[in-house]
C-alpha cells in the first residue's frame, strides 16, 4: 500500500440551517511532508474535538478504491483528494480486513488502526448534498482513525507497511456495523 495524497484543512465559517459553526473537513492535498503528531497532523484544523483528533482519532485514512465507488454517485463533485476529511490518501485500505490494533509503518511513523469514521453533516456539507450521509453509513467504507504510535514525518509515495496483525481483534467494520445497529440505523 501507498500513500496517495497528503491532507490537511483551515478552520472554515460554514452557515448550515441558519446556524454558523467552524469545521476543518475542508481538507485539501499538500505536497510537503506532513507531521503525525500524537493527537492530530500539525497544521491541520480541528474543530470538534470531541469527534475528532485526541490520541484515538489523530489520523483519518481513507482508500482510494472508496474514490471510485462514490465519483458516479456524485458526478457533479469537484473530486479532489481529502474529500472525506481523511488526512492520509491510501491506494488501497479494506476496512473488512484491517483490525482494531493492526499496526502500520509509514514515513518514519508508526500508526495503530483504532476507530471507525461515523458521518456527520459536515459530510454532507462537503459533497455538498446530504444524501451521502445515509449512503455512506450503507457502506463498510467508512475510513480508518489511527492512534499515532510513533510520531513523523508523512509523504506521497510513502510505503504503507503492516508490521503487526491483530486478527483476534474485531475488523474496523465490524465496529462500523456495530455502531450502526447501536444507533438503530437500517440499511436502505
């Protein structure tokens, strides 16, 4: 696996329903190296701490195979990498088969899979069209947070390397699928 595109966003205004509210998802590809930090990418804005970032959430991947599901469902989508908020672009990251625990050299950091990505409005917001939201949740393709292990330095074309397996461990979509039934949300 390879790292795609690197992604950080700038705290943004956004007005959504009348209400005004700041969001980082605005995320946009780098071309300099960027820092994994213990609890988010350096220089990268976040706004709701409660959702995102801290030692649990301090990276968001996403796949780049996801890209290609979801382009003909929204063709009118300016598609550029960091789309889905994630800061790290992977050619090829599986939810299904990656496991809470499984551990991943890249750059000179070391990143521990810990949590799913549920979808908020913000999502919404950023396709531009809040029916992503449910189709999103009918998916397994919800991202991968990792806790930083090792903190460095990140580019593109960086080796994405599994250096340990926690098979034992439930998948990143069992999670997924978990949380969707704790919250009741049925599948279309």
């Amino acid at each position: 696996m390879k790292i795609v595109s690197t992604n950080i966003g700038k705290r943004q205004e956004v007005v959504w329903e009348n209400k005004t509210f700041e969001t980082g998802i605005f995320k946009y590809s780098v071309q300099n190296p960027i820092f994994l930090d213990v609890e988010d990418v350096r220089g990268d804005a976040i706004c709701n701490r409660e959702d995102h970032g801290g030692v649990l959430q301090a990276i968001y991947g996403y796949s780049l195979k996801h890209y290609e599901f979801w382009k003909p469902k929204f063709p009118n989508l300016d598609w550029k990498f960091g789309i889905f908020g994630e800061n790290l672009t992977i050619d090829d990251i599986d939810e299904t088969k990656i496991h809470v625990g499984d551990t991943f050299k890249v750059g000179n950091a070391v990143l521990e899979a810990t949590l799913q990505r549920n979808p908020c409005y913000k999502l919404g917001i950023r396709f531009e069209d809040m029916t992503i939201i449910k189709q999103f949740w009918n998916t397994t393709m919800c991202g991968v947070y990792f806790k930083v292990i090792k903190t460095g330095f990140v580019k593109v074309n960086d080796d994405f390397i599994q250096i340990k397996n926690c098979s034992e461990n439930p998948t990143i979509a069992d999670l997924y699928t978990n949380e969707k039934i704790e919250k009741g949300i049925k599948q279309n």
